[in-house]
C-alpha cells in the first residue's frame, strides 16, 4: 500500500543500503473477453532465464498470446547504471552507462464493442464465434467460451488455482477458435460443393435421395428418413442432403477430396499471430496406413465427404476458407494485429493482407455464394435472415464420435457459417456451439446468433440496411389512436403495436401524439404522446421554395 512505502521512504536513514525500487505490473482492463488474445505475463522460469541474457531473476516475460508472440518487441531493453557506493553500502552517486529503450506498442484490428457483445452472446455456452475480413484476412472478432481472467497471473497464481485452471473440464486456457478440433458436420458441404463444381459437375445435376445409400452390408442414412427425393446443387445444400454428398463424394474418391480440402487451407495451421495454433486433420489413404496399418475404406470416404469421421478443423480455419468464397476465391492470412507502433506514435510495421494462394475461381466462388443465400432464404438457415440484409449460411450438426459412448446419448457440435451482405460481402464469420445447451441443430441455435452478429458488426462496419418493399411493409406499422386515453392505456395500446412511447407532460390524459394516427412507424420505433401538462415546442420552417438541395 501506498501509505506503507511512504512512511518506509520517510525513515530511510534508518535503513542504509535499503532502497525503494518502483517496477511496472502488467494489468488487463478487458478481462476475459480478451484474455485468449493477449495472453499474460508471468516471472521467467530457469529455462527463460538461461535463454536470454537480458532477463534477470524476479523478471516477467510472455507467456501465452500476444505477450508471448511478441515478447521482444513489447518488453524493449533495461538501461545500465554504475553505481558508486561507500563502506556501508550507501550510494554515493551513480553514472547512466547505457540508455533504457521502451518496448513497442502493439495496435489490434479486434473492434472491442463487437467482441464483448459476441462474447455476452455465447452466454454460458460453451464455444466461439469468428468473424473476419474476406478481402483482407483481417480479424473483427475472435470470441473463445469459457475464457479466464488472465489478471491473476501477472501476480503469480497458486498452485492450487493453477491446478483448478488447468483441470476446468470445460478448458477455459484453451483459445477455441485456434486450437479446438472438430468435426465440421455439415458446413464442409460448402467446400465439398467447390471440389464439385472445379471437377466439371453441374450444379444442375441430381441424385435421387432415397433416405440412404447402401455400400456392402451397411446403410449410410441421410438425417432425413424419407430422404429429400430427386435435389440438385442448389437443393443439396437448401436441405442438406447428406445422399447427394455420398454419392458425388464416393464417385471423386478420396485422393481428390483430400487433395482440394488441403488446397483450402484445412490440414495446416492458417498462420494467425498467435501461438499454439491446431492444424486439424485432412484424413488420407497415407494417414490411415501410418496410423493403424490399414487400407482406407471406400465407406470411410462417405463420412468424409459430409464433414464427419475422422476430419478435424478449426473455427478460424473454415472461417477463412468461407472468406476465399467472398474474395474471388482466395485463401488469406488471417491476423489481429494491425501495427506496431514505438512511444512516440510512429509506426514501425504494418499488416498487409497477405494472400497464401488462389483456391477457387471466381465464378466457382459467385456460385457457391448465391448457393449459401438460398440456403437463409429457402432453407435450413431461416434463421439468421437479417432484414436489410441479403445474408447466406450454412447449418451444420456433427457427432462427436470419440466422446459418444455406446448406449449413451450422442456428444455433438452444432454450428453455421455466414456471409453477409451476400450481394456485397464485408464479412465472413462461423459460430460453433460445443455440447449446445439444447438438443437442437446449428439452423436453430447458431443461425439466430449469427442474424445478432450480422446486425452488430453491420453497425459497426457502418454498412447500413436496403430494405425490399415487402420488408418496408413487414417492419412498419401504423401508429394507433390514443389521443383522450389515460396515460397507462395509451402506454398499452402503443406496446401492443410493437412500438416504444415517450410520455411527455404530467397530466392523466393524452392531448396529442407524434407521429400521428395512422401514420407508418418503423416496428419498434417511438411514439411521443403528450398530456395536458406538456407543451409542444414549435418553429417556423422556412420557405425551399426555388432552391437548390445544397441551397436548401
């Protein structure tokens, strides 16, 4: 405490050789919401300490994050004092041998309103959100739940925290969006549609769905049981056919699968500033004969070619690849770190977006795009529809076969990818739900999620709503007469309407109303009413008469 040190300071001449040394302590005002990206500092241990001779006992460096990519940059260099001192160790005096340089500051291209309200979003849902640039890889969002607090490392944690941290069954050190696998389930038909449509199928072809194919003794099913009949592309991807990728899949083989999945940037790391990132897992005939000795099954392809088996991808990782789908077909480097600037201001390096190669053509890329609309407009992912916005997806559900244990219910994942304005794509996100809280697919607990990140990141990015007719006439209604009611009955009727109201005044009875009776108020929009005991503020509206817009 402060009071402490300065009585300790004021008596000094007590104390010879004692000396108050005044150190820097990192502190994280965002908390959790970004304690997956910036990390934490912690004391060096014997093996950092030994690495670098610049660190000294008591010193704190990176750990994880942020703090740990860029420990050198952000850390800068100790100055050197010589130090004269008398008999009783006493200074006498003490000459700068070597100048101390600042570290440099380090600027996020994270929007911090939109990742704590994605963050609040998840709720106590077990998951995370990315949201991304398509045209640059650049990072709006990268949400992990749970998280932790990453202040209480800064000042050295307990063993026993240490222990409880670490041992959380639901992993909150780990950053989801980077280093959590999963089967992708059905949003991998996105990429299974792209293979398609470079191999020379058209989108115009069909399978029949019969409600399963069969491969030797087994049966593999479509989640639908009656199966969707005769789907083309399009369909395919509207209902989710899980027949239609079977059979196309199967004809492929899984050398080109394998082969085009690697091409989209899922089997390696995406190459984030950020440390401990997973590569997930593009399974191949090499893979199955390195990992068990055995020759792949033509079944096994099927599984793949609908996102399930032995395939493993990261949030971030099919996040990008959807972005490959906006930009014409290119696979980006993603990042969160803007630039980096030094004390006074000036920048010393800036990202560029960086793109790691072309995917897909452009017109693959169109395709596949309007594919995703049909699938918000017509389809499985009804509910991320974001009036004013044209917006596409894709739901997917996959089992976690590893956790599901035999007579138990099945552990599973659901989640949907997202594009929006799908006419004019600014942003390209996933949210992925682990274990959801309900036992409900990714078109019912992650599309609405993503119809809330769409309107917010929308706001943020300044891209405002170009609403059809038939919207302007679903958001509208028409302000009810509530003129001589009572103020509470007025208040009522005005709710009823799906509006907001103002009361304005003290009197018990309603004079007037703006906007009028009668006239069109956008849903959710004010009605200001007015009582006996409010005046109205007037003015008088010049006469526009023969001006021009700009004169006006």
């Amino acid at each position: 405490p402060f009071d402490q040190v300065a009585r300790i300071e004021a008596q000094l001449m007590h104390w010879p050789g004692l000396e108050i040394v005044t150190r820097s302590k990192r502190y994280y005002p965002e908390g959790k919401e970004f304690a997956h990206i910036l990390g934490y500092v912690a004391e060096a241990n014997e093996q950092e300490l030994a690495a670098d001779p610049y660190l000294a006992l008591g010193d704190t460096v990176g750990k994880q994050g942020l703090e740990y990519v860029f420990e050198q940059r952000l850390r800068g260099h100790k100055g050197l004092y010589n130090v004269e001192v008398d008999v009783l160790g006493r200074s006498l005096g003490k000459t700068l041998v070597e100048e101390p340089q600042n570290g440099e500051n380090l600027q996020l291209c994270l929007d911090t309103k939109l990742q704590k309200q994605l963050a609040a979003l998840l709720g106590d849902q077990t998951g995370s959100i990315v949201v991304m640039e398509p045209q640059t890889g650049r990072l709006l969002a990268l949400v992990t739940n749970p998280s932790y607090d990453n202040n209480v490392f800064v000042g050295g944690l307990s063993q026993k925290d240490w222990v409880a941290l670490r041992d959380d069954p639901f992993h909150p050190l780990q950053n989801r969006a980077i280093q959590s696998v999963y089967p992708p389930g059905s949003v991998w038909k996105l990429m299974m549609a792209g293979l398609f449509l470079k191999e020379g199928i058209s989108p115009s072809f069909r399978v029949v769905c019969t409600g399963a194919v069969k491969l030797g003794n087994r049966e593999f099913r479509c989640w639908r049981k009656g199966g969707h009949g005769a789907v083309d592309m399009i369909q395919s991807l509207l209902h989710s056919c899980d027949v239609y990728y079977y059979v196309l899949g199967e004809k492929l083989g899984i050398d080109r699968i394998e082969s085009f999945a690697k091409a989209c940037g899922f089997g390696a790391p995406t190459g984030i500033d950020l440390p401990h990132e997973k590569s997930g897992l593009v399974p191949s005939r090499a893979w199955k004969k390195r990992r068990s000795g055995e020759a792949w099954y033509r079944g096994e392809t099927l599984n793949v070619s609908i996102g399930q088996g032995y395939t493993l991808v990261t949030p971030l990782q099919m996040a990008n690849f959807v972005s490959s789908l906006l930009n014409g077909g290119k696979l980006m480097k993603p990042y969160v770190v803007s630039e980096m600037k030094d004390q006074d201001g000036n920048t010393v390096s800036k990202a560029e977006p960086t793109t790691i190669r072309q995917v897909i053509s452009e017109d693959t890329s169109k395709k596949v795009c309007q594919m995703m609309q049909s699938v918000v407009d017509n389809g499985t992912g009804k509910n991320a529809y974001v009036a004013g916005y044209k917006v596409g997806g894709k739901t997917g559900t996959s089992t976690k076969l590893g956790e599901s244990k035999e007579g138990e219910k099945n552990k599973y994942i659901v989640s949907f990818a997202a594009i929006a304005p799908a006419d004019d794509p600014e942003i390209a996100m996933i949210i992925i739900c682990d274990e959801p809280n309900v036992d409900l697919g990714g078109g019912a607990i992650c599309a609405p999620v993503a119809a809330t990140v769409i309107k917010e990141s929308m706001a943020v990015l300044g891209v405002e709503p170009s609403y059809t007719e038939e919207e302007k006439k679903t958001l509208s209604v028409k302000a009810p007469n509530v003129i001589a009611k009572s103020v509470s009955d007025a208040e009522a009727a005005i709710k009823s309407a799906g509006l907001d109201c103002k009361v304005v005044g003290t009197g018990d009875k309603i004079t007037s109303q703006s906007p009028a009776a009668g006239n069109t108020v956008p849903s959710g929009g004010q009605v200001v009413l007015y009582t006996s005991g409010a005046e109205k503020e007037t003015v008088t509206v010049p006469d526009f008469t023969g001006l021009t817009v700009s004169q006006a």
